[in-house]
C-alpha cells in the first residue's frame, strides 16, 4: 500500500484530488488498470476545460440516455475498473432502477481483476454480476482484446448497452453487432464520443448519479413519451452544442486575461 495523502478540505483542487486517491486505492486492489489511471487524466484534461460542471447539453443527453435505457427489452451496463472504482453505489443504484445487469468489460482481462472489479460491485450492493470467468464465454467479433469477452447472458444478447468510459474499437465493434450505445465520455472528440448512439459528455462522477434520478423520474412516462425524447436527440448536435461550449468558455476566459 502507498502512503495516502491527506488532501486538506480547503484545498482548491481537493475535489479531483480525493477522485485520484480513489482510483489509486483502486490501482493497489486491482479494480484500476495502470492504463486506467492515464486515462483518467485525459479525461480530466477535458473536465477541466468543460469547467467541472453539467452543461445542459449533457444533461439534455442523460435524459436521453435514461429514455433509451427504459424503452429497452435488454438492456446491459458494461462496468470497467475506473468506473467500478470511482461509482460503484450509483452502478447498482442503476443496475436496480432500469433494471439491467452489471457486466464486468475489461480491457486488461485477468482472473484477479474480474474478481476484483466484481467484488467492488458486491460491496456496494449488487446482487449479481454477469462477464465472470467462464461466463464471459461469448465473443465481439473483429475484435482481437481481452474486451472481445462477453457474456451471453449479457452484452451478447443486449439491445442497448451503457459503457462508461469505453475504447473506440469496442464501441464501434458493439455498433457492427447492432447495439444501441451509450457511453459516457468528457472528451466530445474521442472515437467512443462520435461513434456512440448517445454520448453523455459528462464526468462519470456526476453523470452516474443524474442517469439514476432520471430514470427514476421518467420510470412513470409512457413510453410514446419516452420514444418522443429519444426521437428529439442527435448525437451529432449534441456533441457538437459540448465543443460550442467549450469554445466559449475559452474565448471568455482569453479576454479575461
Ligand atoms: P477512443 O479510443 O474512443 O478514441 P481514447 O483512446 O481516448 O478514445 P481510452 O483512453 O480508451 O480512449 O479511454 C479513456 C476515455 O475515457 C477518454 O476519452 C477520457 O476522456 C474518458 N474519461 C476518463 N475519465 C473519465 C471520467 N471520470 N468521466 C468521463 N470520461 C472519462
């Protein structure tokens, strides 16, 4: 174990700095590949010039997103290290409301790791946990990493998949197979960003926790209802009202200098 830093509570940056200790801790149980913690930092690269907040484009995509994810007849939530580290709670929070499945998805596929990544699940109140071991028995086509493995009962047979924080060939690959994609990503520019159905351009860390109030606020909707909010979203325009955003904010900050 590394030494834990004590990040005071004043600290401007204290926010971000106890997200990184999270996926740190993470990193020494096994849940966070070492790649996810580069990653993480693009990521935040992005958040910061979004300016650490939802944009209403993005919540616009959540709503969205929550539509997709009611109208579905199997729907699936595609957990990998970073986001089973850093949201567990709202993962199963999810996984309850739609309801849809947990499938572990990694990139860097060990038994320790699965193992990992669903025992973080568990303690955070799943019940079941699909892609473990010989259940992820399934493959993606065209599709030559460990993330090809999936679990029949799962992504394999899903109609729309949620996957947070994703890797552009696998969601392209899930788009051949004829999934409807949802993936959440703070950089709008990202191959998942513009391949994906619904990109929820947001950090996972208050996108999870807005997708589960949607749900539960839209579960009463008929589905006309819910069709007509799917129907009114393009990705395309939605991503690009992310990079009108972050352009904007750039300008002012440049004259404020
Ligand atoms: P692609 O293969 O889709 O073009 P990439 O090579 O950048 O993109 P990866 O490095 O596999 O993809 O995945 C990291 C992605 O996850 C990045 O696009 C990053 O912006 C995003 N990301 C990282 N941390 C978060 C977070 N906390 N919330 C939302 N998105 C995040």
């Amino acid at each position: 174990m590394g030494v834990r830093l004590k990040i005071p509570k004043n600290h401007v940056r204290a926010a971000s700095l106890m997200v990184r200790e999270r996926l740190i801790e993470g990193e020494e149980k096994n849940v966070v590949a070492k790649s996810g913690l580069i990653a993480h930092g693009r990521g935040e690269a992005f958040d910061y010039l979004i300016g650490e907040e939802t944009t209403p484009a993005a919540l616009f995509a959540t709503r969205a997103a929550a539509a997709a994810l009611l109208l579905a007849s199997r729907p699936v939530i595609s957990v990998n290290g970073n986001a089973a580290a850093l949201v567990p709670g709202e993962m199963v929070r999810l996984s309850d409301s739609v309801p849809a499945p947990l499938e572990v998805n990694l990139f860097y596929r060990s038994r320790d790791r699965e193992l990992a990544v669903k025992e973080a699940l568990v303690a955070a109140g799943a019940k079941q946990v699909l892609g473990v071991g010989r259940a992820a028995s399934a493959r993606i086509p065209e599709l030559f990493s460990e993330r090809r493995k999936v679990d029949p009962r799962g992504i394999h047979s899903a109609d729309v998949v949620l996957v947070p924080l994703e890797d552009g060939d696998r969601t392209m690959a899930l788009k051949r197979m004829g999934k409807f994609v949802i993936a959440i990503d703070l950089n709008p520019l990202s191959r998942t960003a513009q391949t994906a159905d619904i990109t929820i351009v947001d950090n996972i860390i208050r996108a999870l926790p807005n997708l589960v109030s949607a749900v539960n606020e839209l579960k009463c909707q008929d589905r006309s209802a819910l069709r007509g909010m799917l129907e009114s979203f393009v990705n395309r325009k939605n991503l690009s009202s992310m990079l009108i955003h972050i352009r904007n904010r750039l300008s002012r900050l440049a004259e404020e200098q």
